[in-house]
C-alpha cells in the first residue's frame, strides 16, 4: 500500500499578524498622504485667488493715487479740473467754497474703489472706499418645482 502524500498549494505564503500590520500602515499613509495633497492644492487655489484680489486692489490704488496727485497739481497750477478730460468719471461740485472731486477706478467687475476730494487751501481726501459696482437686489422669488 502506498501512501499517497497530500501536498497543500500555499497561494499567499504565510500571512501573519507583522504582515497584516505593515499592510494596514502603507494603507494609512497612502490615504493620508493624499489627503494632505488635496488640502494643499486647495490652499494654493485659496492663496492664488486671495493674491489675486490684493493685485488688483493695489493696481487700482495706485491708478487713483496717480489722478489724485493729477488733480492736485492741476489745482496748485490754477487749471481748471474740468480740462482734464483724459481722467475716468472725474465729477466735480461745489460746496461752502470748497471744490469737491469724485471719481472712481474699476478694482475688479464687481467693486470700484471710489473717491472724494475736497479742495480749498489744500487737498483733504474725504474717502477712499471700494465700494459695489453695481446694485444689490435680492431675488423676488423661489423656483420650487410643482411636480
């Protein structure tokens, strides 16, 4: 009689405990990984944009710092502020004997920077302001689906 020997096909090899642990941690770290990936990409959108903002705020800053020195100047010369046509939206009024001056530089589409001037002796600057480029208005109604 012969004895027929049973041999056991081993697919894996012997998974142990050490084997399932190293297993589970490349497993964490992959996921924490790229999940700090994703936060960072989404800071630097973040950053970009706020970037962004800033750049444009500060360009027109300096274009209506620019009119206003214009402006100044062309009063302490004794020219008329209405010649100078070449400046955007420049609205001059009078009030008690001071020469008030308004206009208003575009920061991005929906905020203008604006400002007021006073001149009399001297220049004051009565505002400097980003404000809305347009109205608010609020919406009136509700879509609801009516089946």
């Amino acid at each position: 009689m012969s004895r027929a020997v049973k041999t056991k096909r081993v697919i894996f090899g012997p998974i142990g405990i050490a084997s399932l642990i190293v297993c589970f941690a490349v497993l964490c770290m992959t996921v924490l990984s790229v999940s700090a990936f994703v936060a960072a990409k989404d800071s630097l959108r973040d950053a970009e944009a706020v970037a962004a903002a800033r750049r444009d705020f500060y360009a027109a800053d300096l274009r209506a710092a620019e009119i206003a020195v214009q402006l100044r100047e062309a009063y302490y010369r004794g020219e008329s502020l209405t010649e100078l046509s070449e400046l955007p939206d420049v609205q001059l009024s009078q009030k008690d004997g001071e020469l008030l001056v308004a206009f208003g530089v575009p920061v991005d589409d929906m905020q203008v920077l604006s400002v007021l001037l006073s001149f009399d002796t001297e220049m004051e600057i009565l505002s400097w302001q980003v404000l809305p480029s347009s109205e608010w208005s609020p919406e009136d109604s509700i879509s609801v689906w009516h089946g």
